[in-house]
C-alpha cells in the first residue's frame, strides 16, 4: 500500500472527543452523587475558607469544615531553557501538533518523554532523546530499560543520547536547535522541528494561599508536606496526588482521595505504598511493581529471580509480540515475592495480578501453581515465578 499519510487533524480531533468524554463522565457523576462544582481558581482565606477566582474576575467565598488539596501538577521547565509553546514545547502541546514533525528532540528520557516520543516516530518522525542520565526509565528496574531502548531503537528507528547535559535550545523560523555537553565535555547540537521539555512534573501549588494558614512547601518540588494520614500541618486540610511526595501517577491519586475520605469519617483505610504500580504507556508497555533489583541489592536483602522471556510465549509468538521479559524477584528464605517487572505486550494490564498476589503476600511458588489459561500473555508470569522457585520454568 503506497501513499499512506497519518491524518493528524482527525487524530487529534478523536483524542480531544475522548478527553470530553471522560470529563463529561465526571460532571456526570458530581451531579449524581450531589456533588457542587465551583469552577476557577481557589486560594486559601483561612482553613475553612476558599475564596473562588472565577474566569471573568468575579469571586465568590465557600467554606468547609475539611479541604483537600488536589491541583495536580505541570511540566517541570529548566531556567535556562524558555519554553515558547510553539517549537519549544511541553507534554501538553506536544498533545496537539497536527502535522507529522521530521525531527523531534526530546529532552528527558523518562515515562513522559518515551511516550509521546514512541508515538511521533511510529508516525514517522526521526525522534532524538537526550538524557542526562546513563540510562532511561531509571527509577524502575534497569533490566526494563535496558530492553526499551534497544526494542524502540531496532523498531521505530529512536535515537538515543545518554550522559547529555542539555544547555540551551533556540529558535530561528520553524527550527529548534538544542546545546548540549556530552560526556566527553563536548559540545553537541540537534536541529529538528519541535523540541519536548519532558524532564518531570512539578506540584502545582502556586496562587493557592497556602501561606495564609501557614502551609510552606517543600524547596525541590513545591511540595506539601503530610503526616501518615496525609493531613498537612493545619488540622483539617489534607493534601493529596502530586502536591505531596510520592510517585506522580493518577491511580495513586485515586487511592489517596479515597483514603482521605474513608479517614475523615473516622474508618482506618491504608495504601500500601510499595505496592502501587508504575507503567510506561509505549510498545512494547513497560509495568513495574514492588523493589527493583538495584534496591534489593543496595538494601542487602538476600533475593533469588527468575525471568521468562515473551520469544518463547505462545501467545506473544501469534501476535508478533515477542520483544520483552517477565522478571520475579522473591525473597530468597520465605519465598514472599518483593517485585515484579515486565517489559512486554499488555504489561500495563498484567501487573495486576503481581500486585494482588504481593497484598496477600505470595509466594513465588503460590504463582507458580495457579493455572494461568493458555494461550495467554500472563503464562510468563507463571513461567517467571517458576523460574524463580529453583530454576523450575518449562517453556524455557
């Protein structure tokens, strides 16, 4: 088939529709469970108070016994890099380019950038990553991504540049030209169309008057501090998602707010931290849960793993989905599995089961006998656990 072009106007059009439907899905049930929405900017008056900025200036004053903070974050800039929202850009208008860029630079090698820069080079465009670090993903597992790298290298053609400190970027007509120091001190460019600032998240927290009842946030991050109840230190104003510390992801979110409602009418919730998973939306999907090799290792703790690779998977094999791994980390005298990692088709659904296995404390050798339906993706997290209960994997 000759003379295929991808119709970003409608693609764009298709995401911005799912968007309003999943928004419109929230108004929804506000006005089911009862729920008032008040729409602007709230700051605090006191700790009962809110005063709302609406669009058009007016303000308008509710008050509460309770307040939640919940306001999310925004894309981290660096200082020395402005970000004009044209060629110099963010995660949210790189959402919203409706032509297929030739060169995109991303700068940060992490969930964020690896995603949308997945996407833009399976729409054809050469894609540049420029990380500081010398690996991407790296706070997970480094086993994942190590696999990454080379599965979106030999698939979609990524280029990736690590131990690259980025100095600068400019911008002359419709093209970005980013600086910066390779390992060696030299110094490199990159030309290209668009460049993505994908170096994190910071809290949203300004404009709030939070320092009208005595909130300080935390200097790296603009973080709110919180007790093991996630209460600030103003009684009765709690914060939850990516105000305070944690992992920046919505599910974790979720469980926080749920967690804060449960406890102020006086139930005894609890969020296993260690057990919320992460997951890297490109393709091949990226999920993690639990501890990471690196951390069993630098923790001393005594471990045994067992890996299964998707080239020997049935079901891989059919859907020509074979680049990835399933990898089990158990404790090495109870056999308590402490972490799971997978690199794979479906990962982002898979890890599901790893995680409910490690809130009832499985064993490896507990997965290891559960009859996983075949032909399935999650055989090789049996097949993974059986390796890691004395090398006992069949298919491998």
């Amino acid at each position: 088939m000759k003379d295929l072009s991808a119709n970003m106007t409608q693609m764009i059009a298709r995401k911005n529709d799912v968007v309003a439907q999943n928004t419109a899905g929230i108004t929804y049930l506000f006005k089911k469970n009862k729920i008032d929405t008040y729409e602007g900017l709230g700051s605090f008056v006191d700790k009962n108070t809110i005063k709302i900025t609406k669009n058009d200036g007016s303000e308008e004053q509710i008050t509460a016994k309770n307040v939640i903070i919940a306001t999310g974050s925004k894309p981290t800039s660096l200082p020395f890099l402005p970000i004009d929202k044209k060629r110099i850009i963010t995660s949210t208008e790189a959402l919203n380019i409706t032509e297929v860029p030739k060169h995109i630079v991303v700068i940060g090698g992490g969930v964020i950038g690896l995603e949308l820069g997945s996407v833009y080079a399976r729409l054809g465009t050469k894609v540049s990553v420029v990380e500081f670090m010398p690996s991407i993903i790296a706070t997970m597992d480094a086993g994942l991504g190590k696999e990454l790298q080379r599965v979106l290298k030999k698939a979609l053609g990524m280029e990736f540049f690590m131990n690259h400190k980025v100095t600068g970027a400019s911008v002359e007509g419709e093209t970005v030209t980013v600086t910066a120091d390779n390992s060696k001190g030299e110094q490199v460019k990159f030309e290209a169309d668009y460049c993505i600032v994908a170096v994190g998240r910071t809290a949203y927290t300004e404009g709030l008057g939070l320092e009208n009842i005595g909130i300080k946030t935390e200097e790296r991050g603009n973080k709110i501090p919180v007790n093991e109840h996630l209460e600030t230190t103003v009684p009765g104003v709690y914060a939850i998602g990516d105000v305070i510390k944690g992992a920046m992801l919505a599910h974790k979110a979720e469980d926080e707010g749920v967690y804060v409602a449960e406890h102020i009418v006086g139930q005894k919730p609890h969020i296993n931290y260690n057990l919320i998973p992460g997951v890297v939306y490109t393709w091949p999907e990226v999920a993690s849960v639990g501890y990471t090799e690196e951390q069993l290792k630098a923790s001393g703790t005594k471990y045994k793993s067992g890996s299964f690779p998707f080239k020997a998977s049935g079901r891989a094999k059919a859907s020509m989905d074979t680049d990835g791994f399933v990898k089990v980390l158990a404790d090495a005298n109870t056999d308590e599995i402490l972490g799971v990692h997978m690199i794979g088709p479906r990962a982002a659904d898979m890890i599901a089961e790893a995680v409910v296995a490690m809130e009832f404390r499985a064993s490896a050798e507990d997965i290891a006998r559960i009859c996983h339906a075949h032909p399935t993706y999650t055989e090789a997290i049996k097949e993974a656990a059986m390796a890691a209960t004395e090398n006992r994997a069949i298919h491998i």
